[in-house]
C-alpha cells in the first residue's frame, strides 16, 4: 500500500463479504455505527451455503474473496460469516497486511464478560460449530464457563424462504433449543448471520432471563475501534454520488438486490456479478 | 474417442453427476437396471445445492465436471440433477460427442403419457420450475395439457436434515402441495432428486389417485435404451474387484459417504475428493 497516503488511506473502502446474503446484517451495522465509511460487500451467491462446507473448501473461496476485495483497495476486510470467521480467519490474517477481522471473536468476548451464571450458548451452522471455535475464543477469555453449542442447519433456509414469524419455525427452533434451555445458559450467541433476523422467535422461546448476544453488532463496534487505532477512520463523509455502497455477487443479482433490501433500509440500487473463482491465482499482497 | 474399439467402449465407465447426493437416487436405479455396467458419480458437495443459482452459473458447474468426466473416459454421461438438465443439458449436448441425458425428458414423457385428465403437476426447485423445461417438453409430447408447477426449497434441507417422516415436513409439503390438490391433477412429477426420499409423504398428502413419477426410476430405463441402441451396453459383469462404483466429490468426503450409505445399500467403501473448478479450461472432446 506504498502508493497511499494516510489520507488517501482514510477515504479507502472496507472490504466485507459473507457466503450470501446473511452478512448483510453485519453490513447494516456497520453502515450504523460508522456512517462515514464507504464499504465494499461482496457475497458469494454462486457457491452458498459455507455452513456445511469443510474448512479447505472455506479458505480456499475465502482466499479469492480477499483477493478481489484487495484489488479494489480495501484498506480493511470483514468476515461478516461466522464459517467463514470459524474456518479461514486465521489462515487469512497471515497471509495479507491490511487489518482482517472477523465476526466470532468480537461475539465471544461480549459473551464470556456478560454471562452471570457461566453458562454460554452457542448456535450456528455445523461448519462453525464443528471448528469449536467460539468455546476455544470464550475460554481464552474466562476460563471457567461452560459453552454448550448447537447446529441448527435448517435456520438458514426457513429465514431465507421468509418464514421468519412462523410456527413452523416455532417448532423447528423450539427443537434445536431444548438442549440450552436444559442447561440454563444465561447468554446464547447468535452465531450465524442469518439469526438476528429470528431473533424475536429465538428470545422468545429461551425466555426473558437469557441473554442474545449478536456479533453483528459488537463486530461493528470493534471495526470502529480498530480503524481508530490504526488512524484509518474516515473522518469526512463521502460526497454526494461517490457510490459509498457497492455490491458484488457471485450469481444472481436481481435475486440478492431483492433479498438485500429487505434487510437494509438504504435502497440497494444494484448489484455486480464478479465470478470468485476467478481470483485464485491473484498474487498476495 | 477414436483409441477405442467397440468393446473397449462398451467396457467404459458411464458418469453421473449431480449438484450433491441426490443423484444417489438416479445412481441407484441404474445399478439396479443395468447391473453390468461400470458407473463414475461425480456430486458437487463444495458448491451445493444448484436449485437457487442462475442458468449461467449451473452451466459452467456442469460443464467442468463433465470435463471431469471425459478424462475418466467415460461412455455416456447421465445428468442425475433436475436443475443441471434444465439449465445445462441443452449446451451439453452440443459440447461433447458421447451420449448425454439428463432426468427431465425420461420424467415428463411418462408423464404425458400416463395423465387421463391432462392435469400435471411438477414440483422441483426453483430453478427447474424457472426454467420451465417441464412443461415444455410435456407439450412437446402432448399438446393439451395443464401443468401447474411449484417450487418447494424447503424439501431438500429438510431432506438433508433427516426429517423424512416428520410433521414439519408433513405441514411444509401440506403448504406446497395445496395449490396442486386444489387444480384436482392426476400426475405429480417429483422433480428433484431428492423429493423420492420424501414420497411416502407426498403420496399420502396428494392421496392414492394421484400418480407420482420418479424421473430417476425412467432415466435408467431410457439410459439402458440409449445404450442398446449406439450398441454400447456392456454384456458381461466387470470382474471382482474391478471397482464397478468410483464416487468422487468436491467437498466433504466423509459426510457424504455417511449420506450415501443410507441411499445405497451397497456400502459405498470411500469417495475421493475433486475440486471441479479445475476442470474449466479442459479442452473439448
């Protein structure tokens, strides 16, 4: 990044991309919290869902995300997917020098210091469950709690066919959670991008006393903090018609435009497609 | 194809593809049908499923792995997924000399045939009822015909979930097939692969006088056609120990070996894993 200058650098983009359209809840707040920032969203539609991938399946289209977003000059990225987070974050962060964070570590910090009674829930696909990788952050943390998580492969497509208030979905839910209701967590994490937009029906079946933490939110707020200390944040906003938001697709992009308004307010005025796989050889930077 | 004589050929493997385990469901009824011949399944577990992806992309997925599978000389291909016929057969067939066929002719012909009141249903994913190759073919057949089509994207998670016989899945196909009931038809295609697992379900909503057509059960029959036709039939059972069932994945070895042997009864000893995307620049046979 030698032909920047720190204010150059400030005006950059942050790169976030998910495996669809689940990052989008990520996306909306960070488009919240730090409204100056122009971002670039990248949701690869064409080879969705991660969740039940494995994790050299997962680096690897990962891998050619960061490329693309690298070529458009992103000057941090965000893995707005908890798989993607769980699986090829670690491997990601060494290979590249601009600031990469993801979406669990920032969910498990809140979770292990606000957990009263030390009993966490976790929820999400299999992929990020099987990596163990929100106990592992959680107890690097606080030492003494106990993590009980749970894959819930079907939440993903019931919110995507849009039975979001539904009793189909009641019971679906009400049989994935059984398990941390019996254990009497006191905090579970939402740890797939899809949930917050369930979350009514998740809170209100765990109840009142259990606490639902999203690491959309807490990602956001990291992000800012991070572009703080890296003197990175935007100050100034972007002029008017400087495409603050861009978005790029794998496949679909009428398909995802629709989908994608329904979860964020600013209408999304079109999406590019751009083929990932394309983005394999892409010498690193 | 030209360095092989007649009996080589009819020697060779045949290739089936899907877009995961679906295809089991075709595979399985052409080891039953045509217990001679060798057979090479290629599912492409790293980027399932293909039911919500655009006709290009589903073009190139398939068009890769049918590159795959002329470099295992291959004697035919079978394209065991409903999306892939629908969107991809077509541009197939024009790419490569060896026979192809896919699943959606076989269905909709016995469909159109066997129909007394010339009222069709067809569910399948959305792309196959996108596509509207059902219909089409149907009429080609038999021009006085209504066919009501229905996507159902929820039947392939729950499949995949294991909720075969389940009352969720009994309520989500309840909503499905409600429109079909009410249009009184009398012939019910089961346009995806996986839908057979659910059959029992699907019949006992639809009721006994409505006929439901296993594409996967009339593929195998016009496959074995085709072959006795261009005379490439093998007559004779492969010798012990020869590997009569090669199964290659993208993604996921393990876990598709566990799915599988719940479809195949014939223990499917390893699945060796292939990255498809490989496979792009092959040249044409």
């Amino acid at each position: 990044m030698l032909d920047f200058d720190q204010n150059d650098k400030k005006e950059a983009p942050i790169g976030v991309f998910d495996s669809g359209v689940g990052g989008l809840t990520v996306m909306r707040e960070i488009m919240r919290q730090i409204p100056n920032e122009k971002l670039i969203y990248f949701g690869d539609t064409a080879r969705v869902p991660y969740g039940g991938k494995s994790k050299e399946t997962v680096t690897r289209y990962s891998r050619q995300i960061v490329h693309f977003l690298q070529e458009n000059h992103v000057k941090a990225i965000v893995v707005a997917c908890n798989t993607a987070s769980a699986y090829a974050l670690e491997t990601l962060e060494k290979e590249i020098q601009i600031p990469i964070i993801g979406v669990v570590k920032p969910g498990a910090k809140v979770a292990a210091e606000t957990t009263k009674n030390g009993k966490i829930g976790v929820i999400g696909t299999e992929g990020t469950v099987l990596s163990n990788i929100y106990p592992t952050y959680i107890r690097d943390i606080k030492q003494q709690v106990q993590v009980l998580q749970k894959a819930c492969p079907l939440f993903v497509p019931l919110v995507e066919e849009g039975l979001l208030e539904d009793p189909v979905t009641d019971e679906i839910a009400k049989r994935y959670l059984a398990e941390l209701i019996d254990l009497d967590i006191d905090t579970l994490i939402l740890g797939c991008t899809h949930y917050p937009l369930i979350r009514d029906t998740i809170g209100r079946i765990m109840g009142s006393q259990v606490n639902l933490v999203n690491p959309a939110y807490e990602t956001a707020r990291e992000l800012k903090e991070l572009l703080e200390r890296e003197a990175l944040l935007n100050s100034r906003h972007p002029e008017l018609g400087s495409n603050q938001y861009q978005f790029f697709v794998s496949d679909g992009a009428e398909k995802f435009k629709n989908f994608a308004n329904s979860i964020i307010k600013y209408g999304i005025l079109s999406a590019k497609i751009v083929s990932a796989e394309d983005y394999e050889g892409t010498s690193k930077r």
